[in-house]
C-alpha cells in the first residue's frame, strides 16, 4: 500500500467513474477470498462462518480502512504491529479473554 498510493486512489476513484468495473473488481476479488476462507476452514485453520460472505466483506473493509489509516495516512506507524494488531482481533475477536489474560503487567 505505501509504495503504491496512486494505485489507490485510481480503484477508490473507479466507484465514480466507472462505477460497474469497481463492483466487479470488489466482486472478483470477494470471490476468491470467499474461496479461500472455505479451504482454510475445510483444513481446520479457521471456523466455520455463520456466512462466508459476511466474514468477507467484513474482513475487506478492515483491510481497506487499515490501509487507508496505515499506509496513505501515517507511513511511519509500522506495519508489523498494525498486522499484529488486526490479526489479534481477527483471531480473538472483542469477547473478553480469560481471566489469566486479565493479569496485571
């Protein structure tokens, strides 16, 4: 994302200016992460989902707002801890952790 901001702002622009090319660029990409989520659950690397394409749409959007904050806003944050962050809340979600969590540092 950092190297390649213009890039960007040309797909976020395409919802403008060719509005069906940016539903089929999304589609297609929803698709295939649609895809993969499926494999990843039938080999138990992840959950099964209530609805796939919820969960995809879902995790689009944190990547695309995660890239807008992280990679065109603030090219200084580093973006090992915002993918440890984002992958933190993916893999743990909002519930509260176990009390062992909990401990005092």
């Amino acid at each position: 994302m950092r190297s390649h901001k213009a890039l960007y702002r040309v797909v976020m622009e395409a919802q403008f200016v060719a509005p069906e090319a940016y539903r089929a660029y999304y589609r297609t990409f929803a698709a295939a992460y649609r895809q993969q989520l499926a494999q990843a659950a039938s080999r138990g690397e992840i959950s099964e989902g209530q609805d796939d394409e919820v969960r995809v749409w879902a995790l689009m959007g944190a990547s695309s707002f995660l890239g807008i904050r992280y990679g065109i806003w603030d090219a200084e944050t580093d973006s090992g801890s915002v993918a440890a962050a984002a992958s933190d809340l993916m893999i743990n979600g909002l519930a509260p952790r176990a009390q062992k969590d909990k401990a005092p540092k």
